[in-house]
C-alpha cells in the first residue's frame, strides 16, 4: 500500500467520533452496520479521496480493487485497538451475520 494511502486510512479510521460510533453500534449488536461502515462507508470514502488526489478522479475503480483489502484492514485494526476486542472476537460476530442470511 502506497504510504499516501496508509496516512490517509489510518487518520480517517481513527477519528474519535467515527471510531464512538462504531463502538455504540457495536455494544448495541448492530455489527451489520459496523462492517458497512468500516468496510463500505469508511473504505469507499478514503479510496476516492485517494485516488483524487492522485489525478485519477473519484473512484478510479483499479485503484479501489488494488487496495480495498489493506485499506478496510487498516479500519478493523482501528476498531479493535480503540473497542479492546481482539480481531478474533470481531470476526465471530461478523461471521455470525452471515449465518443469519
């Protein structure tokens, strides 16, 4: 990941009032509403900032699909530091919305 990139997610996954919300999502069991805000909302909005300010316009779709992955990573490393749970306890319940389908 291109290190633009990487500052972009980070400051972005890490503001307090993002990283709040998540948590009262969280505590309230809506964790459908967690991953698309982390994975979709969150993610979508750094990648078109980034592929922006790179001259590639608003959601240079190689751009996005190169780096999605790393980027949304970046944003559950933020939850689980600022939450105190381990990404193995976030997985569970992410995996458990698919069971749920």
């Amino acid at each position: 990941m291109d290190s633009r990139l990487q500052e972009i997610a980070e400051s972005r996954y890490h503001q307090q009032q993002f990283l709040a919300t998540l948590l009262e999502l969280a505590v309230e069991q809506q964790w459908f509403d967690v991953r698309h805000m982390v994975q979709h909302d969150m993610a979508k909005a750094i990648l078109s900032d980034y592929s922006y300010e790179i001259g590639r316009g608003h959601m240079h779709m190689p751009t996005y699909y190169d780096n999605w992955e790393e980027v949304v990573a970046l944003g559950w490393q933020a939850f689980c530091e600022h939450t105190g749970l381990s990404p193995e306890k976030v997985q569970q319940h992410l995996q458990a919305l698919g069971d749920k389908a």
